[in-house]
C-alpha cells in the first residue's frame, strides 16, 4: 500500500484518469499545439514523465482522450437504448418513443453535466481542425449515428440512409448540443441562473415537441 493509501495498480489507473480530465480540459480550451505537456502534468497533478508512462507521448494522450469520449458517449446512448431489441421489432410509436428517451439522455449527459463542457469543446476542436483524434471519435460516432437513423427510419417510414434521415439525426441531436456550446447566451436570454432540474424538464419538453413535430412531417412525405 502507498502512502496516498492507494495500492500501485489502483493509483496508476487514477493518474491515468487525471492525466486524460487534464488534457481534455487544455487541449478543448487551448488548442493541442499550444498546450505543455507540463501545463497537463500540473494540471492532473502528476510527473510530467507519468504522460510518456501512461500514453507515450502528448499524441498518445489526445488519442486517449479520444477514446474517453467515445466510451462517455457510447454509455449515454447505452442508457438511453436500454437494451432495446433491434430497430426492425419497433413499432412506429415505440421508436417515437426511443429517439426521445435519447434526446432526453443527450440532454442529461452534455447540456445538465458540468464535465460534459471539456469534452464539447475537444470534440469541437476535432471537427474544426481534425486529427487522428477525430478517425477515433468518428469510429464512435458512425454506428451510434446509423442506429438513431435506423430508429427514426421505423417511426416514420423514412429509408433510415437516405440523405433526409441522416440529416433529421444531425438536426435532432445538433439542437441538444447547442444549449451546451451556447450556454451563457441561453441562460441570459432564459433568465436562468443555472440549467438544473426544472431548467432541464423545459428544454427536454422542448426537444421532444421539435421532434414529434419533425416525425409527424417526415410520416406526411415518406414513400
């Protein structure tokens, strides 16, 4: 046992974690060239040489951050799906129902959550400037995107991959993220002092309305 009463293994595992909320913090707000490896030791409170230990270098930490972000939001969609069976054995209705228990969930999980502010703006940066940080975020993406379209495909009896489909999942899910990237216009404009539990039940109700009135058209033009 150490003297941070932490046995090695376990205390590895917390300096990596550190090392990883650390960089995603800076490499979000500053940007990855302009960030120290020192800046991200001090940060996580650790050996600037625990970075090279843990990740091989600040391009090994980025990745890992990367792949972070992908577990993070692979466990909100999990949450959300809740082991529900294939997007063919729903009803119209049940698929209505899915995609707003995710909408609910990408709600709770980036615009509620004060750590989900880091992460929006890695993977901001990653969409203006991508990196091979991006091919591994994309990875995380590209399935979790085709099954909220193979979702939205049942409710309305849209083709889930035709063009139209995939740009109603952007839509729907780029709506949530704004509340997130524009939070202190938001809550200005919304005279909130915080987005807490009420705040967070207005923009839910919100959300889902904006969605049932987008399935309701899609139903109206589908083949």
């Amino acid at each position: 046992m150490s003297a941070s009463g932490l046995l090695p293994s376990a205390r590895a595992e917390a300096t990596r974690a550190a090392l990883v909320r650390s960089g995603l913090d800076l490499f979000g707000a500053k940007g990855f060239e302009a960030t120290s490896t020192r800046e991200i030791a001090a940060g996580a409170g650790a050996n600037i040489a625990a970075i090279a230990y843990h990740f091989g270098g600040k391009d090994g930490l980025r990745a890992a951050c990367a792949d972070f972000i992908a577990a993070t939001i692979g466990d909100v969609f999990a949450r959300a799906q809740d082991a529900s069976p294939d997007a063919d054995s729903l009803s119209p209705d049940e698929a209505r129902d899915h995609l707003a228990r995710i909408g609910e969930a990408l709600i709770d999980g980036i615009v509620v959550r004060p750590e989900a502010g880091p992460i929006v703006r890695f993977v901001l940066r990653e969409m203006f400037e991508p990196s091979a940080a991006f091919e591994r975020l994309y990875r995380a993406i590209r399935p979790i995107h085709g099954r909220a379209c193979a979702i939205w495909g049942r409710a309305t009896g849209a083709e889930p991959e035709s063009e139209a489909s995939r740009l109603a999942v952007f839509s729907l899910i780029g709506q949530i993220i704004y509340f997130r990237i524009a939070r202190p216009a938001v809550l200005r404009r919304m005279e909130w002092a915080d987005i807490g539990p009420a705040e967070a039940a207005a923009i839910k109700r919100r959300v889902v309305a904006n969605l049932d009135a987008a399935i309701a058209l899609a139903r109206k033009t589908a083949p």
